[in-house]
C-alpha cells in the first residue's frame, strides 16, 4: 500500500492486502512508498482503531502497475530452492504466494540422497533460522580426497584452506521438511494451488519458477531448454561403514563410472556414509534390482577395486536405505528472466552431481535474487518486483558463475568418460598437476565454497 511521507513516519494497515507497512526514510520526491516490514506497532501520533489511517496519494505509472497484483511474488515449485525463496521473500517483508504441488496420492519413497552444501548455502539456512534444527542432520566434511583412474590424487582440506569445514553434507529430505515446517509459521506467506488451477493469488508482480528440471510453466513463459544427456543415472543410498569416516568425503573416477562416499551421521554419528554413483543407466537399473546384499557385494568390490587401502580405511560397507537413481544431464534456460518472471534452481540450470553444486547453484540464485530486489526496493522503489532490468541485474550475475560450474563438471566428465591411453594419462598427471599448483587449487576449493 502508499502512504504519504511523514506520516508519522508512516505505519499503517494496508486495506487490499491486510499487511501492516511502513515507510521509509528515504521517500522519492512524491513522497510515495511500498514498505515491507513485519507487523509493526502502530506509529506515534497513529490512532489505534484497528484500521489505522493512511492515504492514498496520485502515484507515478510504474507503481500504479504493481498496485493491479494481490501479492508480491509468486513462488512456483515444491522443493528446496523454492521454499527457501518464499522464505527469504518473506523474511524481508514482502507478500508471497507459494503455488507448490499437490502432495501424492501415493506416499513417493524417502529422498535417501545427502547433499554436500557450502558455505554460502548453508550462511542462506541459517538466515532462514532452518540450519540450527538441520545440524543434527549434517556432518561436516574437513578433507576431501579424489582419485583418478591411474595413480591420479587430488585433495584439499578444510584448515589449508583456512576455514572450518570445506562443506556440510545434510540429509535431504530433512532439510526439505525443515524448510517446509519454517514455511508454515512465516508470515505473509500463503499456499496457493499450482499454477494449473487458476487462483486469484498467483497475480503478483513477480512470478519465481523453480519447479525443477521439468519446469512446465518455464515452456508456458516460452523459454528453451537445452538439455543434454549423458546416458547415466546418480544411483544414491545411505550406508554404513565398519571404520570410521572421520569427516573425509572421497571420491573416485572410475571410467565411465563416478563413485563418491560423503561421511554422514546417520545411523552411525561417526561410520555412515551418502552414496552418490554415477554409472551408465543401464548399470543403474541393474544395480537397483539387486538384493540389498549383492548390491552391497557389487559395491565393496568396486571400491576396493578402485583403491585396495579402503578395505582398512573404509571396511565393509552395509546399506541402511533402499537405492534410487536419477538420470544425470547437463542444461540451461536460454533466457532465465523476462517481464514479470525469474527462473531459479534446476528450473534454470542442472549439472552433474559430481561436485555436488546443483542446490548449491539454486541457493546462490535465491540469495542473489533476494539481494538484487532489496537493492532495487532501496534505490528504485517506484519499479515493480517483475521489472525486467531488475531482474537482469539478477540474471547478469548467475551467468558467470552457473557457467564455470557447469563448464568444470561437464569437462572432468568427459575427461574422465574416455578411455583411450592418452586421456589417461593426460587425467591422471592433471590431478598430480592440480594437487601441486596452489593457485588453480585454490580458485577450484573457491568456486566450491561459494557456488
Ligand atoms: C544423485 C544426486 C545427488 C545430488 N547431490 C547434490 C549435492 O551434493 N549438492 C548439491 O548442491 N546438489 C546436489 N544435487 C542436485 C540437487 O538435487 C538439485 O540441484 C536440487 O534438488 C534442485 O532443487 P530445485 O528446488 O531447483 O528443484 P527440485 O528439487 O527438482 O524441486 C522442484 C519441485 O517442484 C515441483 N514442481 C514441478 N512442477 C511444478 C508446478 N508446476 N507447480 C508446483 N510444483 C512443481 C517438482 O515436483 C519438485 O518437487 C544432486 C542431484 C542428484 C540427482
């Protein structure tokens, strides 16, 4: 709503959307404002009669626009990227319709996938106030080893990079549910059917789509979708160890296949590990046919396979979930934002999960999206949420390092998916390489923590 400056330094309950509002200081010259702060007293001098006074005044023709929508944003999507949205949104103060899917009909199997999160993700959760309850779900990872298919080693700890963990890994769907319980008690946030069923609700000023790789509303919005890919599937389970992990997350190169272990804390705070394989789908389906002990079998075989010293660093590994499987690809939305819409998360981008980046990318669009419109609500306030040069700012700054990411994965992937001698050897030796420059090890661990 708008409320004249000065007026008390302006408090009032907004008669459309029944939010409390406040101005700024720093009013444009016609001394007109869209104010989004939590429920507030009402202001010195303002009576108190439940609808407090405010005025509507003669307002410039970008902000007459935005007063056409019921909310603020609308937040399209299910999981992680888009309920961290809505919460930031909210947290800053502006209205949020959350257009999420309908539950299933049938109970879907648990999530067992653990995500390795960064620092700038996990400093987004904790301004979420999520990170406090997702800790008892996370273990922090302080050395990592890589090893190539030849002799090649690479790895990086948490204290030669001076900080106190490289990542989290977390439990993902507890960190889904955590999300979902802080939505329930955020305020001005309301669920809304998808955007499917039509809704009074889903006309806001800006329309967030992170709905995931298969995004319908990204095709609505006309937005191609360039996907490649790459014939293998992330099998995923959780398991546990007879050694402990000591907070080391390893990884192998295998050619064609990719095997990480990410250390975890549950079911054993100190042995349990997140499995993350990518292999060639068919390998995929197979493994997910076998009984749990020959998968188990299948597994130990591998990894001593790929690296002898972890029948005694590792031991025996035990599964304590089912298996799942997601097909791996590489892509990107041709243009991420338009008048009135920003795409966010998979909806914009998916990588291989071999760095464990494609949350972490999702995250980063939120905080930076957050950034982006509190700046413009600052600097610009007559602009609506959906102004397109906002939301370039948004987009301008996602491309850089969305793309490096994507480059880095996609390029170790088919470094390490060819097997003729000479890309051996050229692999192999770059690890060793790597392992030895410390600026380019240092720029990799970079790009890592920040996404
Ligand atoms: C095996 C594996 C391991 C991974 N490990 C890591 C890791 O270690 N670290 C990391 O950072 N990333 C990792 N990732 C990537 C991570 O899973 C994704 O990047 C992340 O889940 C993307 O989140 P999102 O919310 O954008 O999309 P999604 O998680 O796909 O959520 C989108 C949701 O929106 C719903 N939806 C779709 N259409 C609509 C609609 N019209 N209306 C409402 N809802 C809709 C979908 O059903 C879905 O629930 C991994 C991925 C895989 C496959």
């Amino acid at each position: 709503m708008f409320l004249k400056e000065g007026e008390g330094m302006g408090a009032g309950l907004c008669l459309r959307c029944q939010n409390h509002h406040f101005t700024r200081p720093m009013c444009p010259p016609w001394g007109l404002i869209h104010i989004r702060l939590p429920k507030v007293a009402p202001a010195m001098g303002a009576e108190n009669t439940g609808a407090w006074p405010h005025q509507v005044f003669s307002v410039p023709p970008e902000v007459a626009e935005n007063m056409g929508s019921a909310v603020d944003v609308c937040v399209s999507g299910s999981g992680a990227v888009a309920m961290s949205l809505a919460l930031a949104l909210s947290a800053e103060g502006w209205s949020v319709s959350w257009a999420k899917a309908p539950a299933p009909t049938v109970p879907l199997p648990p999530d067992v996938r653990t995500y390795a999160l960064n620092a700038r993700a996990i400093a987004l959760l904790t301004r979420l106030r999520v990170w406090p309850a997702l800790q008892a779900f996370a273990t922090p990872v302080h050395d990592m080893v890589i090893r190539g298919d030849q002799g090649g080693a690479l790895s990086f700890s948490a204290w030669q990079q001076h900080v106190t963990e490289l990542a989290w890994i977390v439990d993902a769907a507890a960190l889904e549910c955590l999300l979902g319980e802080a939505l329930r008690y955020a305020p001005r946030v309301e669920v809304v059917p998808p955007l499917s069923t039509p809704h009074p609700q889903h006309e806001a000023q800006l329309l967030a789509v992170c709905e995931g790789k298969h995004a319908s509303t990204r095709a609505l919005l006309g937005v191609e979708f360039a996907r490649q890919d790459y014939g293998h599937s992330g099998v995923a389970a959780r398991l546990k160890a007879t050694q402990p992990h000591h907070g080391v997350a390893r990884q192998w190169f295998r050619s064609p296949d990719i095997l990480a272990l990410l250390p975890f804390n549950q079911p054993d705070p100190h042995a349990s590990y997140g499995l993350v394989w990518s292999v060639p789908t068919a390998r995929a389906q197979q493994l997910q046919s076998l009984a749990a002990a020959d998968f188990e079998r299948e597994l130990n075989d591998a990894l001593v396979k790929s690296d002898p010293a972890m029948r005694d660093v590792v031991g025996h590994l035990e599964l304590t979930s089912g298996v799942s499987a997601w097909p791996l690809a590489l892509a990107q939305a041709q243009r991420w934002t338009g008048p009135g819409w920003a795409l966010l998360g998979d909806a914009a981008h998916q990588v291989h999960p071999l760095a464990g980046q494609g949350l972490n990318l999702g995250l980063a669009d939120v905080d930076t999206l957050v950034d982006v419109l509190r700046e413009a609500g600052a600097q610009e306030p007559w602009r609506s949420l959906g102004d397109e040069r906002t939301l370039s700012r948004y987009a301008r700054q996602r491309a850089l390092p969305t793309q490096a990411m994507s480059g880095l994965t996609d390029g170790l992937l088919r470094l390490f998916s060819d097997e003729r001698a000479p890309f051996k050897d050229v692999r192999n030796a770059g690890m060793g390489l790597v392992q030895r420059l410390g600026p380019l090890k240092q720029w990799l661990i970079g790009r890592a923590l920040d996404a």
